[in-house]
C-alpha cells in the first residue's frame, strides 16, 4: 500500500473483518490503474467497502492513534 500508516489501518479494518483480502486487493488494482494520487483509504471509501465511521470505529477499538499530519499524507 502506500505507508506505514495506510496499512495500520487496513490491518485494523481487516481484524475487524470490516475488510477481507479480496477487497484490498481490488482496491490496490484500481489504484494502480488511476492516475491521481488519491489515497488508497479513499479508494476502499469509494469502492464502499467501508465507511468513515467504520474506520474511526475499527481504530478506536484497536486504540490506534495518528497524528493529522500521517492521515493527509
């Protein structure tokens, strides 16, 4: 994926069974064929795999924190 932090919360998506494989897996194929830089958390957003809720449910759970900075990137 793209960061250390992207897959922080991909890890968490996936414990959460919010995410299978399969799902990050289409999503790293379509990032691969577009040309903007979209982040790959609005990709899984777009594809409606998940929702921003569930991320911030999912990282609350796993009590994961990041600054602001890491998640604009």
């Amino acid at each position: 994926m793209n960061n250390d932090i992207t897959d922080q919360i991909v890890s968490c998506l996936l414990k959460e069974n919010l995410l299978t494989q399969e799902q990050v897996l289409h999503a790293q194929k379509v990032k691969s064929k577009i040309v903007s830089s979209k982040r790959f958390i609005d990709i899984l957003k777009d594809l409606k795999y998940v929702t921003e809720n569930e991320i911030k449910k999912a990282l609350t759970r796993h009590k994961k924190s990041f600054k602001i900075g890491d998640l604009l990137v």
